[in-house]
C-alpha cells in the first residue's frame, strides 16, 4: 500500500472535527444542538442574489474568465470605491471563496521553508494551507487581557529572520472579534516597509464593524502597493457562504500576474456563484442595515449574557461575528466534548469551537471557546442558559 | 518591494496564453476566429440541470457538506454503478472541479521532490500543479507515429526510482483522445503494484468513447484498490465546465481521510453547482445519445478534413473531443500565432493550441497541433478550409 504524503499525514484538522460524531450522537438522542460553533449565519442572502439565480438567462454553463466575470469585476471596483478603497478592474482577481484567495497568495509570495507572523489567536484553516504548501507560521500571541489588540510591535522586530517574508492579519479578526486601529495599522506599515515584507489582510468582515469604529483597509495604507495582499469573501457579507465566490485584490503586478498563472491552471472560478455574488452587490441599504443591526443585537446578548455567568468573561467584539470568550475550565477541549457527550439542559445542548485550534503554540487557548453569534436571540439566550447550568455542573472546572 | 515566490515564477503559463491577445486583436479587425483551442463545448447543458438552478428552492445559500451534498454524493454511487464502478458513498469526494481533485491527489499521495511518471503529450494543466506542489514529472513520449498507444512498459520500469510514487493517466486521453486498451491497462496495473505505486487515473471522458471501443476505469482493475484514485468532472460530460464541480474517488480509505482535511479546510464544494450537477444526472438518454452522436459526427469530419489537407496527419481518436494533428511545419507555436495574427481567409482565421505545451520533454511536439472539436460540423469544415490555405502560404512550412 502506497504512503500518504508526509504533509498529507501533517495537514491539522479541522478544530471542531472531534466534535462532530459527538453532536451528531446528541442529535441521534433527541438533544436540541445550538451550534455556535461554525460561521454559517442563518441571515438570508438577499433576494436579488436569489432572484439572479432563478432567472438564469444562459442555456450553457461555460467557463468564466480565469479571474472572473469581467462584469462582476467591474461592479467590484464599484464596491470597493464606496470604501474609499481605489482598486482597478486587472488588480481583482476573482477566487473560489476566500480559501482559494489566500491559497493564490501563499503560491506567489511564499517559498516552501519560508516565514510568516500571524497574530494568534487566528482562524484555523491560515495554518492548514500553510502545512500544505510548506510555509512556516510564526505565532505572535495577542492577549485576552489586551482585547486582543495588536500585540507590540517588538515582538514582531523580534521574530524576524531571513526567512520572514510576510505578515498576515485578519481584520476584523476572526475568532477574537478585534479591530485594527489607525495607529496599529501603522506600525505594521512601518515593519513591512523595514523588512520588505508581504502584507496579506484577510478583511472578509469588513462590513461588520461596531460602536462606530471604522475600518481601515491595508489597501489604505501609503506606500504598501506593492506589499499588500487583500484576501476577500462575499460568504458573510451577504449569507451566501455556500457559492464560493471570494476575491484577491492587489496593486502589486508581479502578484496578479503570478496569481493569473494559477488562476488559468484551475481555468475558472464557480460560474454561478459569481452571478449571484454580482447581483448581490445590488442588495438594498436596507438588507445591509438589517443585517448589521441582526448582528449587533445579538453581539449584545451574547456578551452581556456571557458576562453575567460566573467564572466566565467576553470582551466586547469591536467587529466580525465572533467572540473568544474566557471559560473557568482547565481544558475547553473537554469541555466541548462533554457538555455535547455528557451534558443537556431541559434537552438542549451547545457546540462551540475549543480555543486551542486557534493558537499555532501550544498549551494556548486552553480556556477559551470560540463562539459565533449566528444564531438569533432567542437561541443565544437558551443558549447562554445551557453553558451556564453547565458549568455549574462540569467536574473540569478550575479550582 | 518583496519578491515573488520561485514557485510563482517556475509556474507555467497555459499553452495558448501568447495567443490570446493576438486572437483578440484579429477580431478586432473583424476577423472570425473559430477557437479550436479550447475544451468549452458549444454543447447544450441538459435542461433539468438549468431547471434545476431556476427552481432553487432555498433562502440562504449555506455551505454544503465538506465532501459535497450527501444527496449528490448517493446519486453519483448510482452513476458509478452504471459503468460497473462499485463505489459507496464515503469513497467519494465532490471538488471544486477536476482541478481541485488532482491538486487534493497530488497533496495527499506525493512529497515535494517525490517523482510522477506520465505517458506525454498530457493536459498541460497537470505540470502546472505539479510545479506548484514541488512534484517532478517525469514524462515518457507516447508516440503519434504508434496512435499516441501506451509506452512500452519498459520505459516506465526504466524511469522508476526510490522518488517515484505514482503514474499519471488520462484516459481517454486530453490531448490525443487515446484509449488505453485492457491489456495496456494490464501492464500498468503490474507495475503499480511491483513498485507500491499510486495509479491516479483522470477519466472525465469516459462517456465519449467511440467505434465501439470500452472504456476500462482503473478502479476496476484487480487489486489495486490501494492504488487507484480517480479524478472526475462533470464539466464536458454535461457541458457545465462553469459551475466547477468534479470528483476524487478511492477505495484507499487513508487518502480519502487525508483529502477530507483539505476538502475541511476550503469549507466546501459549489453548492449551486452541485445542485445543478445533481439534476444532471437524470438528463435523459436521449441528451447523452444526442451529445455522444454529435460530437462522433464532428470527429469524422475534422479527422478525415484534416487528413485531405496535403502534409496534415491526425490518427483517429478513440475518445474524448481531441486529436493531436501533425502539420508541415517547423515550428507549431509560430504557426498557431502566424494563423492568427497574420493570415485570414475570406476573413475568417483560427485558433489552435500548439503541441509543445503538451510535452514536458524539450522540442517535442513542434510540428503537432491540439485540435478540440468543439464547434458544428459546418463550422468544422470551414476552419479546415481556413488551416489548408494558410498552410499553402505559410512561409515557415516543412521543406
């Protein structure tokens, strides 16, 4: 029997895998599941999205151009003006989701053996691709205690070697829910400049930024043409996770033209998700106010809820639809297995993403739980009450 | 400014990128240019697929199932089944088209600086991820002279080495539309399991098979359930190469759990597509007799057009929409670009792929031509026309 390859064997899994046959038992046991475990909103795509699709006007479903209709780029640019952010038609390069994006940027900026900094906690899949492509991740620990804020930046000067060749931020961050300030964002601009670095800005959340803090997109920042990398999605912009359509947006080139390589050698990115990502960009203000006011609301009862359970603390997301809130647990792997295994209340149950999955070191996270506010209030309340009723209860908790 | 990974560099253009802008500029000038160049069919998408999509009956366009809809994935068992494929549901993976099931193969079966064997000319897309993924392919020449047959097995025993982990097939074959025959099967079967090699096996042409040869699936053959892994596409099967919806089939339960952490880690497959991909599947016979006498019709009249054109050669494919034609001239690539850019017939050109890109081995396939026959019969004899008067004036013809 042949091998596996060696990075097949290492490629991590998915945080939340362990988890998943021991929901499905509960399931199998009558036990309701809140999953604030997974970023799929329960929000519905807008009409025009849907509307779009029903009225398919072709009777043959060709091959897009490589980098995507140019209809559907044309309208991106579009977009991304209302942001203030200057981008032409050629420096967009439509992708298959948000992973196909960063996975095009990880082949054109990075060699296998070479280093990247990403601040930790970070979303899970950064670190699978980058196993699979042989680039190596440099953690930087941002901390619960600072709000996640962007760790200082000597511990960036500090990690840097020639091998480094690039920084990658999430912002607004998934799983912390953090965003980057000007003055953050400016000091990431200074290094990048210093040491000649990529800086690849996962902004897939950019329209969910709260208490009138305003997000800056890397794209803004003077002098970084041609550094910076700009990995996109309309998965959660507008509930559309399933079609796949994501975005590469660049200034610099060499990265587009590299990216085109690639882009042409998979032919083309999914046909019918770009037509329904196209219209959605013609959702009304009025689904994009529901939908930020949705979030927002229950941003809020989830964390005061969160708050007022013993032992237990959130900060306040400034953005995104994630949180990583503090458990009193001396292991949130177990805990999540067992409150799905081993626990209900008046039969309920909760799945959650344990906190280790999101740390690149070891021994982190360990009394953190990701949680995303996907589900709408009602279920975040019953929710709440279940991990509370929980912890009173589980025999893993701190002492 | 920060340097493009080598990977980005090493990264091989597709073969008829040059052209592109030639082929543009002649329709600028109002120039016909009949694309044989490509593998997008003028084919109809069967209606219950179309049907399917206008009839979506959904309000939030989620993430499908890692693998694909278990729905899909049942119903593909099925399609298997008709063919005498023996598959279960769990040994089938649903990708985002043929390309991502053989960049899953090439992650989990091979190692950077692993070597795979295969038989050339081959879809030149397979060396572009192949040099992504740091895979060197070692390729042995299948003869135009010997109808592109399989090379004689000792050729393979030859290039086999302690790096080798796996040969390469596709069949029938893109570009040459060769059908491997039971007995060629045969001999790859003992030499996959003398040396524990992969067998990956791309057969997304198996339905266009002619002249009453049989298509032989590798995973039928005895013994290797180990070995094989099988990409598909229902791309040119129900010409809907836009919405990306392909498949990695295997008995090897290891790479199929090693795929799934990739398959995890981009979230999942198309969902419009596969929806459409699903109802494709009850397309009526009389669309796959349709289509299959269609494109039986257009292979004979560009084989034997070609083949009245005086110094142009092709053999007769046995499968697939492809032939591999040999011109009178020196140096294909220059003729692909003269053609286009140069020459016009009662104001009509053409556009074809040139055989170099489809070796790995330097100078070969000079004087051979990619031809899809993807356009009408009337279309056909037209551009056939087009290629028999711009070779009687070519200058860089064969002395």
């Amino acid at each position: 029997m042949p091998s596996i390859s060696k990075r097949g064997i290492d490629m991590p899994s998915s945080p939340i895998r362990k988890l998943v046959p021991i929901a499905d038992d509960a399931k199998e046991r009558g036990i309701n599941v809140y999953h604030l475990n997974i970023g799929q909103p329960d929000i519905l795509t807008p009409k025009v999205a849907i509307d779009a699709i029903k009225n398919l006007d072709r009777d043959i479903l060709e091959y897009s151009h490589s980098a995507g209709l140019i209809e559907y780029r044309e309208k991106l640019v579009k977009y991304y003006a209302k942001f203030d952010i200057d981008v032409k038609k050629d420096e967009i390069m439509v992708t298959t989701g948000g992973s196909e994006a960063f996975m095009f940027a990880f082949f054109c900026c990075f060699n296998p053996g070479d280093e990247i900094i990403i601040p930790e906690p970070f979303y899970a899949n950064y670190s699978g691709f980058a196993t699979a492509m042989g680039i190596n991740i440099k953690p930087i620990t941002s901390k619960f205690e600072e709000g996640f804020a962007l760790p200082p930046i000597e511990e960036f000067e500090k990690l840097i070697t020639s091998k480094t060749k690039g920084i990658f931020i999430c912002n607004p961050n998934n799983p912390t829910g953090y965003l980057y300030s000007e003055e953050e964002l400016n000091q990431l601009r200074e290094i990048v400049l210093k040491h000649d670095l990529y800086l690849l800005s996962d902004e897939v959340y950019r329209e969910f930024c709260y208490d009138d803090y305003t997000h800056i997109s890397a794209l803004n920042l003077e002098g970084l043409d041609d550094n910076v990398v700009l990995i996109d999605s309309v998965s959660k912009r507008y509930s559309e996770c399933g079609i796949r359509v994501g975005a590469l947006v660049s200034r610099n080139k060499q990265v587009i033209d590299a990216a085109m390589k690639y882009a042409q050698a998979r032919l083309s990115p999914p046909l019918l998700g770009q037509i329904a990502a196209c219209a959605s960009l013609d959702a009304s203000e009025e689904y994009t106010q529901t939908v930020y006011n949705e979030y927002l609301g229950r941003r809020n009862v989830l964390v005061e809820g969160l708050n007022k359970i013993p032992g237990v603390k959130s900060m306040v997301p400034k953005g995104a639809f994630y949180t990583m809130a503090k458990l009193p647990v001396e292991d949130s792997d177990h805990f999540c297995a067992w409150i799905l295994g081993e626990f209900s209340y008046e039969n309920q149950t909760v799945m959650m993403a344990p906190g280790s999955g999101f740390y690149s070191s070891r021994y982190l996270g360990k009394d953190e739980v990701r949680i995303a506010y996907v589900l709408n209030e009602e279920d975040l309340k019953k929710a709440l009450i279940v991990i509370e009723k929980a912890l009173e209860v589980y025999p893993g908790r701190k002492q």
